[in-house]
C-alpha cells in the first residue's frame, strides 16, 4: 500500500528520475489561508529557479512527503529519506503563517543529501510589494550572495563660505532748500475754498488676490480627494493573485495616498491662506473706514476760519 501511494505521488509532482540536478519545490504550507500560500509558492518557485538543475513545482507539501516516506520531519534523517522515496537531488520547503499586522511570516528551507538544511525568512504584506521583499530576504539563499548592505558614510560637512566686510559710502549730501518767506504785504483771504477730503480707499488687491487662491487650493483639495475615492475603488476591486497583481494594488495605493495627502495639504493651506487674507482685507477696509481727514471752512463769531477733522463715523 506504501508503494502505491509514493508511485502515485511520484506521478503527480511530475519528477524525471535521469538527467540533471533535479530540484522539487514543495506547496507551501502553514496557518495562512490558501491564496496568500498560493502566491508565496509561485514566488519562491520563480526564486528557486536561479539555482543549478532542472527545478520543478511539485504538488504536496513537506508534510505529505514525510507521511509518503514513513519519517517524521522533525527526524534528523528524515529528509534524506524523503529525497530517496523521491528520486530528486534537493527539496525546497514552504511554510507560510500569520503575523501580527496582517503580514505572514515566510520560512524557506533547502534540504539537499548529506547537508545540513538552509533556510531564509522574510516577513511581507501579500498584498503590497511582497515579491521585492522577498527577493531580498530569500534570494541569497539561493544565489549566495547577499544583498550589498546600505551605505552608512556621514555626508560631507557643508562648506561654509564667509561674505566679504561690507563696503562703507559716504551719505550724499541732501539738497538745500530755500527757505519759505511769508509775504504779509496781502490781507488773508478768510474764506478758504473747502479742500478735497484725504480718506482716499486703500488699496486690497494682493488681499483679494489671496482669498481667490486660498479658494482654490480648497476647490482643488476636493477635486484629490475625489480621485483618491476613486483609486480606492479600483484597489477593491483589483485581482491579488500574482506578482503582477500586487505590483499593480502598490502603485494604485501610492497614487491613492499621494493623492489623498496632497488634497489635506492643499485644503489646509486654502484655508489658512483664505483666512489671512480675508482678515487682512477686513482690516484694511476697518482702517479706511474710521480714519480720514477732511479740510473745512468755518465761520465764526469773530470772523472765519478751516477746521480739519480726523476721523469719521461708520
């Protein structure tokens, strides 16, 4: 009964017994649910085959080869067991499981006759870059070369460039003006003609100016968020099945925030920018309002005059 299920599972991993090195890369298995192991295995399948040999998937896990070969994988010789009863050079083995923050946890072994086992491991959020991350935790274990590590060298100090001693120049003397001389040799005329009035209205143009732009950074702050509403939707809607797909569902979720940040920043400073101007242009119009001067000819009771009056009602 043994032997039929191994020639039966023989026949199911597809596995030639001549040739090159030959490599079978096991399901993955694990606490995760069945696609997220479905899209790790075809990555790591995709990894393995940078090594030498003819590389195959086969479609058991390391469990239900341990089972077929009658070995418990804790077993220290179960693995070279489990490579005779198969007929393959090495075996590469998936466990995929959960992880706090909605991640999984990835482990990768290499078990190969009369070696100790290698493994790598790797933490990846299936739905966001995982096959980047996971060329960079698991592809050593295969290449053997590690990944360069970053570059830690201080920046250079900034160079500091000392401006020359300001250049001393004599004021220009000012213009002498003659001096004013009153002819008394005229009465004065004591009916003074009314002057026009100085409340002349100030000028507001950079304080309406400020409100249309602060204006439209909010219209336009509405017009991102409605976009990033809409990148939403096709990130809910989009497949995450393949490699492909989850390169897709990160570039559609850095348009989403980008655009969803940009729509904050632009509304924050419309209303900031709205604000200071309208205040400013109240001001201004405030100011106009209660200080003006006016020139007016008076009569009096011993003769006539001008008063000036500073100020005025609402």
């Amino acid at each position: 009964m043994k032997r039929a299920i191994v020639a039966l599972l023989l026949v199911c991993t597809t596995i030639a017994h001549a040739g090159p090195r030959q490599v079978l890369v096991l399901k993955a298995e694990g606490t995760a649910d069945g696609n997220s192991r479905a899209a790790i295995e075809s990555h790591v399948l995709r990894i393995a085959k940078q090594t030498e040999g003819k590389v195959e998937q086969g479609n058991i896990t390391l469990s239900d080869a341990a089972a077929a070969a009658g070995c418990t994988v804790a077993d220290a010789g179960c693995k070279d067991e489990i490579l005779a009863t198969f007929a393959v050079d090495e075996i590469v083995a998936t466990t995929v499981s959960y992880a706090p923050l909605g991640q999984v946890t990835v482990t990768v072994r290499r078990l190969q006759k009369n070696t100790a086992p290698k493994a790598a491991a790797s933490t990846v959020t299936v739905n966001r870059s995982a096959g980047t991350t996971l060329d960079q935790d698991i592809g050593p274990l295969f290449t053997g070369v590690a990944p360069p590590p970053p570059d830690r060298t201080p920046p250079p100090p900034p160079t500091v460039t000392t401006p020359p001693p300001p250049t001393t120049t004599e004021p220009a003397m000012a213009p002498t003006e003659p001096p004013v001389t009153t002819d008394t040799s005229q009465p004065l005329n004591p009916y003074v003609e009314p002057q026009p009035a100085t409340d002349t209205a100030p000028n507001r143009k950079w304080q309406k100016i400020g409100i249309g732009v602060g204006a439209g950074l909010v219209l336009l702050s509405f017009v991102m968020w409605t976009s990033a509403s809409g990148k939403q939707e096709e990130i809910d809607n989009a497949p995450h099945d393949t490699p492909a797909d989850f390169q897709r569902l990160s570039e559609l979720e850095s348009e989403a925030d980008g655009l969803a940040g940009g729509g904050n920043l632009f509304f924050i400073g419309g209303v900031v920018l709205a604000g200071i101007s309208g205040y400013y242009y109240w001001k201004k119009g405030r100011a106009a309002r209660t200080q003006s001067a006016r020139i007016t000819p008076t009569v009096f009771s011993g003769g006539a005059g001008v008063v000036l009056s500073v100020g005025g009602g609402l």
